[in-house]
C-alpha cells in the first residue's frame, strides 16, 4: 500500500507540474494580450520579433469571430491580416455557405496582400521547458500559404500549405500539401515567445488563403523555484 501510495502522489505532481495552455480553449474575442496569448500581424513583410503588432478590432458579430488590425469596413483598410475563430463546437463556413471552413474551435488567419503576416504569439509565463505542437491546414478552397513556428526570432518550422486540408464533410481534402505539422520540445526563459505564423504564400498573393491553425503548448516543467 506505501508503494501504491508513492506512485499515486508522484503522478498527481507529474500532472500538477505539467500545464497546458490551449490556443483554441483559452481563446478571448475581448482581451488581446489574453494572458499568455497575443493576437496581431507584422508591421511589414519580415517575422523580426519587433515587427509584430497587437491587433485592435474585435467584430464578435456571428458565430465566426475576427480580430483585425484596425476598425474597418469590410475587406480593406484595416481588415487584414485576420485571425479568426469558430466560437461554436461545429465546422463553419465563412462566409456561409460556400467560403472557408473552420472547424469548431480552431483558428483561421489570412495574411495581408502586401505580405504582412498573420500571427499569434504565446508568452513563456517562466522558465522551463516545453512542448510545443501546431496542426496548420488550407480551410480555404485552395489555399496556397507559406505556415511557420517561431521561438523568438529562431525559426523552429517552416513549412507551404497547398491545397485544402479542412473539414472533408464540407469539400475533398486534396492538394500537394494540406496540411502541416509541428511538434517540438524547446528550452524557454520568461517572456521567450513562440509565434506561429501565416503568410501569403510563394504567390505573393492573398486571394483565397485562409489557412486554420490548433496549437497547443504544455510546460512539462517550470523553474520558477528552481
């Protein structure tokens, strides 16, 4: 019985020192920086860390909300780039009925038809290390973007999303690349930031490029005390 209660007290700080933080259940259509997370775009085409800008638009409108740059008035000024986010537990198109489709819960970005790119940066809450994974996929009819994870200013990933990759009940998952993956394990200091990021692609266009993103980031073990 000592032994069996020796194992249960070390899995249950196992569990305890493991922390996740959920891109889509943590995602806030009101708070933008949302505590680790930080919605927003590049200034210009380039991924430099001190490019990145916080989005400041919410339109919680429908059941498909967006975070812009700016107020605005539709496509246009201050509408890219976007990141969007299905509030409901079912896939949706956007605009219904025969645009992208976002699962439920998952992140859509576009990136700007000037080059600057979608992100979203999650904050290191303290030192330790981590666990970082990221599903990109073309939600669009085809979408043809170029899909990254960055710590810092460091690329982890980079990767082209060419086809679509989305909700196959809604159209056929073809292309060249759909989809793409990432899973990782990195060192992190306080503040350090991973970006996952959405650009429009070897084109250099944005048209019909929107691109849905699950990311997830576990701290298997902080230092904060250490």
């Amino acid at each position: 019985m000592t032994r069996i209660a020796a194992v249960l007290i070390f899995l249950s700080l196992l569990a305890r020192a493991q922390t996740l933080f959920d891109l889509s259940a943590d995602f806030s259509l009101r708070d933008n920086p949302n505590k680790v997370w930080q919605y927003g775009y590049s200034a210009t085409n380039s991924l430099a860390p001190d490019q990145f800008q916080l989005d400041k638009q919410a339109d919680t409108t429908g059941p498909v909300g967006f975070w812009h740059p700016d107020t605005n008035k539709g496509p246009g000024v201050g509408f890219y780039p976007y990141i969007a986010y299905n509030t409901t537990k079912q896939s949706q198109a956007w605009p219904s009925p025969n645009g992208w489709v976002v699962r439920g819960g998952e992140i859509a970005m576009e990136a700007s038809n000037s080059g600057q790119y979608s992100l979203v940066r999650f904050v290191a809450p303290m030192a330790g290390t981590y666990k970082i994974s990221a599903q990109f996929e073309g939600v669009h009819v085809w979408s043809t973007t170029d899909v990254h994870v960055l710590h810092n200013g460091t690329s982890l990933f980079d990767a082209d999303i060419d086809g679509y990759g989305g909700d196959p009940a809604f159209r056929k998952v073809e292309g060249a690349s759909p989809t793409a993956l990432y899973s990782g394990q990195i060192e992190m200091k306080a503040n350090d930031t991973v970006t996952f990021a959405v650009g429009y692609g070897k084109n250099k266009t944005n048209s019909g490029d929107t691109t849905g993103l699950f990311a997830r980031v576990v701290l298997l073990d902080g230092k904060a005390n250490h």
